[in-house]
C-alpha cells in the first residue's frame, strides 16, 4: 500500500466503489425483519455511528463480566468514552453544517492490506488500477466517504504479521504527499465524466483542484477519530472469549488493540480540539 502507483490505484478503486447505487445494494441487502430502510433516495444514516451505538451495549456487557478486572474497566471507561463520542459527533455536525459534508456512500469500511488484492495479469486495455480487486465486505455500509478513507490511512499504520499486530505504529501514517497522491487518484476518478472512455495502460490522474485536495484532507482528518473509535468497540466486543478464558491461546491481543485504538480516538478529538 505505501508503493505511490498502487495507493494511487487504490484511490482510484475507491472511488469507484463510492459511485455504486447505495440505494439499490442497501435495499436490497436488507433483510425483510430488519428496521425500516430510507426510502429510496434519502439519506442514510453513517454506519459508523450506528455500529458504535449498536456495539456499546454488547461492549458494557463484555466489561461488566465479573473475570473483567475492575482497572481495565477504568482504563476503558465507556461511560466518559460515550460523553466524548456525543460530543465528538455534535462539533462533526456542526463543522459540517458551516463547510462541507463529506457524501455518505456505499463504504467498504475494512480497506487493509488483506482485503485488497492485486491481479497478476490484467485484460487488454484495461486502466492499470483495475488490478486492484478489493474483497471481504463484511463490514460495508453507508458511511461519509471520508470515514473510509481515514480508515485506510490508519491501516498503513498496521502489522498484522509482526511481533504486536494488535498495536498500530502512528510513525508509519501516510505522509501529507502521500494523502495527497492518494486524493488525487480518488477525485480524478470520482468525476468518470473527464476520463476518456478508454482510460489508456499507464495514465496517470493528475489534474485536481487544489480546493478539492484541500476540502477532503480537512474532510478527513475530521471523520479521523471515528475511525478509531468503531474498531475500539469492536475490539472490546471481540474481547468476551479472552476475558472469559475461554479462549485457549487467543492468537489476537483483542484488549491490547481496544486500548491502542481507544487511545487514538482521544489523541485526535484533542488535536482537533474538540
């Protein structure tokens, strides 16, 4: 992922994936026993605030087990955690309200290095970053653009097959140049309307409005902490068969990866001053 041309082939595979009829997939996925769905057109609630929502409960369940030491549950404080998410949420909304929202999309939301795949011969003509087969949408749902693309940027930082694959190394976050390499691939293919219909092997986007590289890149560092916020959840949710001690020898550090996640989503409410 951190190769130039392929995350520039990634943008570009994301934005296509953010073009897909989110209406047609999201109705139709639904099923029937689910709650009621926007009529077709409205808009979607983001994902991400609905898993966090969703997710907290089973998480205050896992905490309150009583093999649940009482310092851990300090050091994951849902109660505090949920007053900052709302207020969190609430300086998002209003930010959006005075610039710009960032679209809700069809979002993959799990966008690390082992869902994106890369094919070893491609079809004649085709555009090069179309050898970039994105799989495992597990997790897809409605969800700013933005969001995904943070979420992204903070798979760079992982190792899932290093000594800690539970913790993320924040040296390793995509450089200013590098988002920008990746927005513009993204906002190049985000308008199919300027490509020409037969992209050529080897093209390479590169006229973008600075505005545009500007309005994502402030877009996303907003929707940033959400991302850490979700996995920090779902951490915690993953958790119960540890804690319980009844997973043998877990072969993922579930807390470890909570905590590392928790304590990203309150490094950057504060960088942003929230």
């Amino acid at each position: 992922m951190r190769d130039s041309k392929v995350s520039s082939w990634i943008g570009a595979r994301m934005a296509e994936l953010h073009q897909v009829d989110i209406d047609a997939v999201m109705l139709q996925e639904s099923p029937p026993s689910s709650s009621p769905s926007p009529i077709e057109g409205e808009a979607w609630e983001a994902g991400v605030k609905k898993n966090v929502k969703s997710w907290l409960v089973a998480a205050r369940e896992v905490l309150a087990l009583p093999s649940v030491p009482e310092g851990l549950r300090g050091q994951l404080d849902l109660e505090k955690f949920e007053r900052d998410w709302d207020q969190y949420i609430s300086w998002l909304e209003d930010k959006e309200r005075r610039e710009s929202s960032s679209p809700i999309v069809f979002s993959h939301n799990d966008a690390q290095y082992g869902n994106l795949l890369r094919l070893t011969t491609l079809k004649d003509g085709a555009p090069e970053h179309r050898q970039i087969i994105v799989v495992d949408f597990e997790y897809a749902s409605p969800n700013p653009a933005a969001f995904d693309i943070a979420n992204h940027f903070h798979e760079w930082t992982a190792n899932y097959h290093g000594e800690t694959p539970h913790l993320l190394d924040s040296a390793r976050y995509p450089t200013l140049k590098q988002r920008r390499n990746f927005y513009r691939a993204y906002l190049t293919y985000s308008h199919p309307s300027t490509l020409p219909t037969r992209a050529p092997t080897g093209s390479t986007p590169t006229e973008v409005a600075e505005s545009e590289m500007q309005t994502l890149e402030s877009q996303v560092r907003a929707w940033s902490p959400a991302s850490h916020a979700m996995w920090a959840i779902w951490g915690i949710v993953q958790a119960r068969e540890a804690l319980e001690g009844k997973d043998g020898e877990p072969e993922f550090d579930y807390v470890g990866y909570a905590k590392c996640r928790m304590e990203g989503f309150y490094r950057e409410i504060r960088a942003l001053c929230v």
